[in-house]
C-alpha cells in the first residue's frame, strides 16, 4: 500500500499508523499521547495523539465547540506551558467529526482534532499505536488501560479495567452498540476519569510489545464503575486511516518543495513576488498557478486582471476566489485574502512561497526588502516588531480581528502595497526556507494589519485542491 507521506512501515512492524508510535518514551511519563483539550482556556476533556498531526477524542466531548487548544505533556493538572518544560501546546485547525453520532447512545462517538503543524516529538511526547491489521481486535484484549484521577491527586494515573460481556453494560442501564467495548474493574474504583480520553492494552506486535489504543472513553465520568461504555477504536480504522491520508494528501498538494525564496545559500531574491493593478497590490505564488493576496484588491466586477511576475511574465486571471467570509467596512476588514488561478502556469524561474503549518507563533516576523547590490536588486532582511491587537485597534481606529495582527513600520522599510508579504525563516526538511506568516491588509498611522496566513492555511489547500492546480 502506498499512502502520500503517511507513515506506515512495512518491516516486523507494518501497518502502523504512526511509526514512531513504538520509540522508546520517558518512564516517569509513561502515557506521552495523552492530549489534553481546552476551549478558551477551560479543560474540557481528554484525548489522544495518534499521528503528528491528529488527536482523536469524543465527540460527546467536543459538541460545537470552536478555538480549541491541545496540550501535551500535560501529566498534572496544576502544570501549564508556562511552567512546566514537559508541556507543549498546539492551535487546532479543524475538527472531523464521526456521522451518526448519537447522544443517547453514545454510537459513533467519535472525533478527530487536525492540528495546526506537526507535533514535535520527544521522550514526553509520542503517538500511540493503532495497528491496521484485521486480526487485531478489541474483542481478543481482556485486560486494559484507563487513566484519571483519584482525588485529592492531581496527577494523571493508571486505571486497570477488564472487558466485560455486553449484559454487564446492559445492566447497569447503558444498551451495547456493535461499535463499542464494555469494560470495568474488578471491583468499584474510586476514580474519575474523562471524556475522550483513551482506552488502550500492552499488544505484542511485530515481535515488540506496544501500547496500542483500542478504545475511547464515552462516558467519562463513570470510569471507576462496574462496568462502562468505550468507543471501539478497532471498528473505524478505516475511517480514520482514511483521514489521515486526505489531509495529508491535501498538505502535500499545498506545501510544494519547489517553493524557495534563494537561488543560492545566501542569495535571497523575491521569487514568488508578483504585482497586479498597475502596481497597487501585490501578491505571492503559492503554487506554480495560484496566488495569494487581499481581498480588497476585488471590490468591484468584473475582474479584468494581470499579474505580473518577478521575471516580467504577464499572465491573464482566470477566476477570483475571495474568502467566503471577507468582510470590509470603515470599522473592519476581516478575512482579507484570495487566491487568484493563472491562465497558465509560470516559467521555471519563478518559484512559490512556501506555507508551513506551525502551531507556534515565530519568534522573529522578517519583511524582505529590496536593495541594489551592485547593480544586482537582491533583498535585505528587515526585523518587525508585533503590536498588540487591542492598541493596534486603538491606534488605527478600526477593530482588529483575531485572525490579524499587526507590526510597527520600520525606518529602513518602504510602505509595502496590499498583499505584499510577511514571513520567517524556519527549517523545513532540513532546508532553511521563508515561510508565508501573513499579507498586508492596509497600513494605516505606522502601523502594518496584515491578514494571518495560519487562520486561512486549510482554507488555501482546499481551494487549491477544488481548483485542481
């Protein structure tokens, strides 16, 4: 089987999802995929990291939540990333949820967070083990593992559970679907556990013992009784096999290796750069026939454009895509982006800006000025300093958004038409790259709003993947 960058070996151990799954971890740790999940800043359940860059919790758990925040690492509940080293936090992009889920029933209670970038991991951070062999099956474990709390602890610990017939599910008034697991402790446990979280046993596989996960916790808070209801992991590998693979089929669509911003290690030249309106926008290839700018540049129809690249290309719009949820206003701008598709694609020369899905912020946002160097126009890097949203607002008179931020103008920086762009420099692959961080919106009373490429990053992908280019 061959997937598009998804992580499945085919030695003693194949069919893994994530094939770091089986890495040596830190002892103390002991559970390193454990995820927890926050929405505005309040835990509201747990939940499990297969994959760099997916999470599966419940869905009973998630409901209509939105602005959701992962933590890993997170061991004791009176740790947070700021102090605790072994704790990192990870932005959500989007969930996936499982159809047919039932609120009584607890049938298909299931949920997939898609992370915004990849985990990093560590000896504190590792995906669990979910094996797309057919002969592994929750129906053949008799002994699992949960994990809660026994108050007054704080600190995550091990619950031993072992399966149960589906009748002593049933008599404790809960009905079995055919994709759920039934299991308990020997006797009543005084312990809490969570919604989400994962249901997991030792599986020898491959001639190695992994932690593999067979279930999710569906019903959290009874996790210390008799016997309890879990979603049966086993029963929806394929749909979460296929998942994964769409998204990072849609990644790889998007993060194009071609794109670079250098012709040699230390020459930096604005490839991807484009112009359009006579020169009053700018905008940036992300592939070798879309671009990125703003919105605003598209006020009024028809859309009669050119685009102009670095190398003196001029090439025909064929369509205009504006954010579904542009909005423009003398009070706001919101959700200033669109793509443009190309009548063709552009010469070998001309490269894209690459776009990386980081869930941190950068430590230092880098404008790539243009300078004559002997007759030869390269770039100089030039440092931004961020300003924070609620004085940006002030100091604009105009609100800005969650999905903006903004930067003081520098000295040496020439005010920079719409669309033009803000990045990093981050290692990709072993390549020290500038990556697309975000597009000017306006500039307005030295200050820089520019729109967050990091809101908008799946938005790109699968407009791209629509417009199949």
């Amino acid at each position: 089987m061959v997937l598009l960058g998804l992580e499945i070996c085919h030695t003693g151990l194949a069919q893994l999802l994530d094939a770091k799954c089986h890495d040596a971890v830190d002892p103390i740790s002991g559970t390193p995929w454990i995820a927890s999940i926050y929405h505005n800043d309040e835990f509201i359940c747990h939940g499990t990291l297969i994959h760099k860059l997916f999470v599966v919790t419940a869905t009973s758990c998630i409901g209509k939540r939105t602005s959701l925040i992962v933590r890993f690492g997170e061991y004791d509940k009176s740790c947070t990333p700021s102090n605790c080293d072994t704790v990192e936090q990870y932005g959500v992009s989007r969930g996936i949820k499982k159809l047919g889920f039932d609120s009584k029933t607890r049938a298909n209670d299931l949920f997939l967070l898609r992370l915004f970038g990849e985990v990093e991991y560590n000896a504190h951070i590792r995906p669990i083990c979910i094996i797309f062999d057919d002969v592994v099956s929750s129906a053949t474990i008799q002994r699992f593992k949960a994990f809660g709390l026994r108050p007054p602890s704080k600190e995550l610990q091990t619950i031993h559970l072992f399966q149960k017939v589906f009748t002593e599910c049933q008599r404790n008034g809960m009905i079995l679907q055919s994709n759920q697991t039934c299991a308990g402790p020997i006797f009543r446990d005084n312990c809490q556990g969570y919604n989400g979280g994962p249901l997991t046993a030792d599986y020898i596989y491959g001639g190695e013992t992994l932690s593999v996960l067979f279930g999710i916790v569906s019903h959290g808070r009874l996790l210390g009784t008799p016997a309890s209801i879990y979603t049966d992991v086993t029963a929806f590998k394929d749909w979460i096999f296929n998942n994964v693979r769409n998204s990072e089929y849609k990644a790889i669509r998007v993060f194009n290796e071609e794109c670079r911003t250098n012709w040699t290690y230390d020459v930096h030249v604005r490839l991807w750069e484009v112009s359009l309106n006579q020169n009053t926008f700018a905008g940036a290839l992300v592939t070798n026939q879309l671009v990125v700018t703003v919105a605003t540049a598209f006020l009024r129809e028809p859309y009669l454009i050119q685009v102009n690249t670095k190398f003196q290309q001029y090439l025909d719009v064929v369509s205009v895509h504006r954010h579904p949820q542009f909005a423009y206003s003398s009070e706001s701008i919101q959700n200033n982006i669109a793509l443009l598709k190309l009548s063709e694609k552009v010469r070998d020369l001309v490269k894209p800006i690459c776009i990386a899905m980081n869930p941190k912020p950068p430590r230092n946002l880098t404008a790539l000025s243009p300078v004559d160097q002997q007759g030869f126009v390269g770039v100089k890097k030039v440092h931004l300093v961020p300003v924070d949203n609620s004085l940006c607002s002030q100091r604009i008179g105009m609100r800005v958004g969650s999905n903006q931020f903004c930067v003081e103008k520098p000295s040496d920086l020439n005010i920079q038409p719409p669309g033009s762009i803000v990045g990093t420099f981050q290692n990709i692959r072993g390549v020290n790259r500038y990556v697309l961080i975000g597009i000017i919106s306006l500039y307005k009373n030295g200050v820089f709003v520019l729109t967050n490429i990091q809101s908008h990053a799946y938005w790109i992908m699968d407009t791209s993947n629509n417009l199949s280019v």
